[in-house]
C-alpha cells in the first residue's frame, strides 16, 4: 500500500451522444470526507487526436494533484480517439482519421449530461491540443451554465490561409492538392496521410473539415466569443523550430494569445517554458499556473 493507492479506484463509465455514439470513460472520486475548495465537483478531461482516456499521459499528473484537492475526475474519450474503429450505425466508422470536428458538441454534452448523472452539478473542462481547439470550439458555440471553469492547454491555430502564405506553404498545399484528387474521385472517405501542419492520417473529408478556407475552427476568430472563464497554455518549445512541421500551428501563437487574453476579463494565458507539446517535466509548473 502506498499513498497514491487510494485516489487508484476507478469507475468505468459511459455517455451516449444525442445522434447515437457511445463513449467511454473513466471516473475516479477522491477519498471521502476531502474537502473540496473549488467551485466544482469535478474536472472533465478531454484528449488530443486520436488519443484514448486510458493512455492521454497528460493528464496523469493532473487527475492526481486534483483527487488529493478533494475534486473527481473524468478521463473521456471523444468520437475522435485512436485512428480509427467501427461505430454504430448510422455512423460506421469514427475516430481521428474519420471526425468532424463540429460534432464534438454532441459529445461535450454528453459528458456533462454523465457528470450529472453521476451526482455532480458543476463542472470544469480541461483539454489538450486538439481536444483543446474542441473545447474552444464548443465554449465559443454553445453557452451551458453547468461548466464553472474551461482550460486548454496548446491548442493549435487551424489557419490555411497562414499555412500557405509561410515560405515552405507548399508543404501543406501538397497535403492539400492531394485530398482534393480524393474528392475529386468521390474519394473523401480514403485516409492518406499527411505531414503539416501535423504528423497524421485522415481523410479528406476530415482534411477539408479541419482545414477549410472558412477557418470555421480557427482559435483566434472564436476565442472573442467565449465567455466561460477559461485558461489557455502553450510550451514554451512549441513553433519554435520554424523547420519542424508543428511550427505551422504553433509558430507566433504565443504572442497572439497573450494579446487576445490581455483584452478580455475572463481569458488568461501563461507560457510554460522549457515544455513540450505534452509538458513532459514541466507538469507541475503547469499545475501550479492552473
């Protein structure tokens, strides 16, 4: 027996979306009799493409440091975790390769209508990287008087008309010339695979969703529109190799993040040096800005 055995009780859980995907998840309430100073019961935490609810390392740490504040928490899986499985109809197939990013409404709701369900009122959403653009996403779209507090931490800026104007833009208009050939040839449910902005397999059809002229999920157009209090992070290693392919959603994105929190009363933003995507090491320096 250790100490950390007793925040190790895990509950498995589900909530099912209003157009019929069933996601799964984990609960783990802290010890009884902790006293809980947040003004929530409990912190739903949401993966990055195609990550799980049992393997999303980032959040590890943090689901701990949370149970021992006397707060629970939800470990959740989206419609876009792992590459790709079979769904029910009438969707067929989901995860990362196959998502639309809009229908992560569906399952934000759904997890909190589970929080409910399991005795807690009020709740805070945390997510990472892509789960982190959906979070904004949803907070900018939707206003649900049951979420108290909102972070994300590192989403990236889903912005094309930035991709190509970068000097190696053509990187990302191959990515793209491709996926029009698939819809061209009827083709928008073939993944293929890509190397900007991100390392990944998709579709087309996802590729034009995430990437479309519209910017419909870019964070800077929808960051304006949130009034949820809400806490953004970057690393303080991300974009900076303006080489790499993760400089295309990251490169400048600090800057702009600090500007847009420094005009809004509800928004903060902190840089967490010396960390990566994943905050490897720096996992208390980025609970302690929490």
């Amino acid at each position: 027996f250790c100490e950390r055995d007793k925040f190790l009780q895990v509950e498995l859980i589900k909530a099912r979306t209003a157009d019929g995907v069933t996601l799964d998840g984990a609960l783990r309430r802290p010890v009884d009799g902790m006293v809980n100073d947040y003004p929530f019961g409990v912190v739903i935490m949401h993966h990055g493409v195609g990550g799980n609810f049992y393997t999303a390392n980032f959040f590890d740490d943090l689901a701990d440091r949370f149970l021992a504040k006397g707060c629970a928490v939800i470990r959740a899986n989206n419609r876009g975790h792992d590459l790709a499985y079979n769904a029910a109809p009438p969707h067929n197939r989901l995860g990362a390769a196959f998502e639309i990013l809009d229908d992560c409404r569906a399952d934000w709701f759904a997890w909190l209508d589970s929080a409910n369900e399991h005795g807690f009122e009020r709740a805070c959403l945390w997510a990472h990287s892509l789960g982190a653009v959906k979070n904004i996403y949803f907070l900018a779209r939707e206003k649900d008087s049951r979420i108290s507090h909102a972070l994300a931490s590192s989403p990236p800026c889903f912005s094309p008309s930035t991709f190509l104007a970068r000097a190696n833009g053509y990187l990302f208009e191959t990515a793209m010339q491709e996926a029009k050939r698939l819809e061209d040839n009827g083709r928008t449910d073939i993944i293929f695979p890509i190397e900007v902005p991100t390392v990944a397999m998709m579709t087309a059809g996802t590729f034009f969703d995430k990437y479309g002229a519209d910017e419909r999920y870019n964070i800077l157009n929808l960051l304006p529109d949130i009034e949820t209090p809400l806490f953004l992070t970057l690393g303080g290693l991300e974009g900076v190799q303006t080489d790499h392919p993760s400089a295309f959603a990251f490169e400048g994105m600090a800057d702009r993040l600090s500007e847009l929190a420094e005009g809004k009363n509800n928004t903060t933003f902190k840089l967490i040096e010396d960390a990566d995507h994943f905050y490897r090491g720096q996992s208390e320096s980025l609970w302690l800005a929490a």
